[in-house]
C-alpha cells in the first residue's frame, strides 16, 4: 500500500481528485449561500428583465396595496410569458414589503374571474393581466405589450402606466380640437396609445359646438385644412388667459389661410412661416434634407430624450419666428433647433439645393412658452403630422412620441407622470445622419475592397515569388 502511494501517477491523481472536490464544494457553498439572497441580473442591452429608474420612483411612491393578476394557463409556458414572469418578479421584489402582490388566475379553472372585470372594448382573455388597487382596475391584453409586428415588448411601461393609474385619483384628459380637417385622434392611433400609457384620457372637442371644459388639462392643436371662426378662436383665448394649457402642433397649414389660428400664437409674440425647412448640414438630416434631425436644447421637456441619446425627427416642418411684439411678461424657450446651414424654400419651389433668396437659418421648429401673467403654458411646434407619424416615430426609437407626452406632462405640471418607452426585443434602429451615411457608403464601396484587394495581391506576389 505504501509503495502504492509512492507511484507518481497515483500521487498525483489522489492531488487532482481531492482539489477537485474542495472545488466543487466551493462552488455548492456559493450557490447555496446567493440562493438565499434571490437576486438575479438582466444583461440585456435594453434591460427587457429589469426595471428603470422611473417605474423604482413609482414603486417607492405607491399610496396604497396593489395586486396584479395574470392568466396564464397553468403548466403553461411560452417565451412570452416566461418574460412576463421574470419582470413581474421583478416588480415584487422592489416594491416596499407586502405594497404589491402577484398572483396567477387560471381562466379555464376560475371562469368566473373574468366577469368582475370583463368590458367590451377591454375582454379580459388568457394571457391578459389585471392590475388593481381599492375599486379602480386596468386591465391590459397581449397586445399591448407586446408587438409580434415589430418585435416591441412594453411590459415594463404598461405595468408602470397601470399601477400608476389605479393609484392615482383621477386622468388628466387631453382634448382633441376638432372641426377644421384635422385627422381624427384615432387616426394618431401611436401617439392616443402613448398618451394612454402615460395615464392621460383622450377626448375631442367642437369648439363650434361646445365650450372648453373644466376638466381639459391641455387642449391639443394639429394641423388643420381650414381656419379657426372667431368664435373658436376667441375661446382658446379666453381658456388660455384662465391658466389654460395648449400643445400645437401646426407645421403643413396654409398659413395664409389660417388667420384666425396663426392670431392666437401670434398673441405670445410667435408666428409661423409659411415655406418648409431644408437642411445643409449632412449631419442634421436623415436621407432627404426634408427629414430634419435637429437639435435638441437641454430641458426638462427634453431630458428623457438627451439622457438616452436619442434624436428626433422633424419631417415637412415649418419654421417658427419670433413677432415684433410680445409681451413682457411671456418666455419663449427653443426646444428644436435647426442648424445655421438651414434653409427655408416657400412657395412652388421644387428645388431641394439652397437657392439665393432662401431665408438662412438657424430655425426654432418647437419652443415652449410661458406667460407669468396668468399661468398659461403652451408648446408650438412647426413639425407636420409626420412628427407622431408611427413609422416615422419608429425611425428613432419612439424619440417623437416621448418629446410630444413629456411636453404634456410639463404643461400639465406632472413632473412625477412616469412614461416610459417600448423596448425593441430584436433590434434598436440606429439612427444615421446623412454625412455618416455617406462615409459607410465610402467605407463600404471603396476602402473594404481596397484592402482585400491590396492584401490579395500581396498573397498572390508572394507565392509567385516561391
């Protein structure tokens, strides 16, 4: 046995074997030990499992006992809701002890659940969640959370949106002006969506026909095919005069035409110009100098955007221009920048290339405005309907649409209304300026091929040489 021990193999071997053990005993300790702790980790580049800053604000700010019901089928399971599992965990695990509760009713063992909060535009079905505080219910379907179509999973702001709407009191309601040509907040079927996520209620209004409620947070302006009647317009006045909020966005009107709109900017020393923007610096624009990329000024409108790096788009936009007189008490702060390259093309023009006559930028194409006199807030933009446009909208990560609610949330002093953005779960569009674009082009038709053909020659002359 002693002359067992003294073979090296065995020596060895014995060495190997016991450190081996001590290892894998190392690692059941560990394993154990973070067992306890139930943690995890999301490494996705979009967070798709974890959870943003902003929806850990409304979890901690939570004034009363939420549950989230889910409807899976039991034994169940698909990717999707595999993700719903995981990120819900999430939820309960950073909310204060015992505020939110999660609990799975199976619809084929439990069809009664479904009646208490069943409605017809909003079927409670499988794979539905039900998200409930006291008396007040949403409940959210597949489909709005997930987008097969384009690949977006919008749990997280669907979840948020949700436990922030049953904790709350009441919705701030968003009033569509209606009347004049304008497209029909169903045909906004993006930006009506985000705006439902972001817990505001959409309505519309005829100002011909009716006056503007007390309950309007802010009252939505879009482009319009014909003007306001004195009547309408004198009504926006008077709302505006009573601390009324107002979001236009009126880029694509014929401003000759819309006297009665352009006076009621016009009385916050604004104006519109009547031609469109064209860009002249490469990098501020996207494929056509039309498709404007501008700049965008730090803000708290603007930080939700700034901080992730985002662009906004600004498609057929109009420049907006400071009026000779404006009152002493109103502040106009830019938000969307054009370039000093900009220029501005009116009339039947069809040349795209900066002409002599053209008007030279730099062009205000979204300002805020603010009149200390009475309260009233508004935001004016020159972007056209493209700037809720959702392929538009798409082209930069959902940019528009959260530059249009954040505004809405500054009007109406919502500085806590979280929004927060789908998550792309196949790929994030990348945003490419023109002068970018044609370096990649430059790269990839004459530099790539240069060098393979360089390094090909080399080979090939140094095996001839052999």
């Amino acid at each position: 046995m002693k002359n067992l021990f003294k073979d090296k193999r065995v020596k060895y071997g014995t060495y190997s074997t016991v450190v081996a053990m001590i290892f894998l005993a190392i690692l059941v300790m560990i394993n154990l030990v973070v067992g306890q702790f139930n943690r995890s980790f999301d490494t996705t580049k979009d967070k798709l499992f974890g959870l943003s800053s902003e929806t850990q604000q409304v979890l901690d700010n939570m004034t009363s006992k939420v549950t989230i019901y889910t409807t899976s089928k039991t034994g169940s399971s698909d990717s999707i809701e595999d993700r719903v599992e995981q990120v819900l965990m999430q939820y309960k695990q950073k909310s204060k002890v015992g505020s939110l509760s999660v609990e799975n009713i199976d619809l084929y063992l439990h069809p009664d659940f479904a009646k208490n909060y069943n409605s017809e535009d909003k079927p409670v079905s499988t794979g539905s969640i039900i998200v409930v505080s006291n008396d007040k219910y949403r409940v959210i379907s597949e489909s709005d959370y997930y987008d097969s179509e384009n690949g977006q999973f919008s749990i997280e702001s669907a979840i948020t949106s949700a436990i922030q709407f049953v904790d709350a009191e009441e919705s701030p309601a968003v009033y569509f002006v209606t009347g004049h040509g304008e497209a029909e907040p169903e045909n906004f079927s993006s930006l009506s969506k985000q705006m439902s996520l972001a817990n505001y209620s959409v309505k519309t209004i005829n100002l011909l026909e009716d006056n503007i409620p007390t309950d309007c947070a802010v009252l939505m302006i879009t482009p319009c095919s014909r003007d306001y009647s004195d009547v309408e317009a004198q009504k926006v006045k008077d709302y505006l005069t009573s601390a009324g909020r107002v979001y236009c966005i009126i880029g694509g009107i014929d401003t000759a035409n819309c006297k009665n709109l352009m006076g009621i900017i016009n009385s916050y020393g604004l104006t519109v110009n009547s031609g469109y923007i064209y860009e002249g610096d490469e990098n501020s624009y996207m494929m056509y100098p039309y498709a404007v990329l501008p700049t965008i000024a730090k803000s708290d409108i603007t930080s939700q955007i700034t901080e992730k790096g985002y662009k906004v788009l600004a498609v057929a936009s109009q420049a907006l221009e400071n009026t000779e007189i404006k009152k002493k008490d109103v502040e106009i702060e830019p938000l969307l920048t054009t370039s000093k390259k900009s220029y501005v093309k009116e009339g039947e023009n069809k040349a795209v290339s900066k002409e002599s006559g053209d008007k030279s930028g730099p062009f205000n194409i979204a300002v805020s405005v603010k009149d200390k006199s009475n309260d009233s807030k508004l935001i004016v933009t020159g972007c056209s309907y493209y700037l809720v446009e959702p392929n538009v909208d798409s082209m930069v990560n959902g940019a528009n649409a959260t530059f249009v609610i954040s505004g809405l949330n500054w009007l109406n002093d919502q500085s806590d209304n979280i929004y927060i953005s789908p998550k792309d779960i196949m790929t994030e569009t990348v945003v490419v300026d023109e002068a970018s674009a044609s370096k990649l082009k430059i790269l990839a038709w004459a530099v790539i091929p240069a060098i393979i053909f360089v390094i090909g020659f080399a080979v090939w002359a140094v095996r001839r040489n052999k």
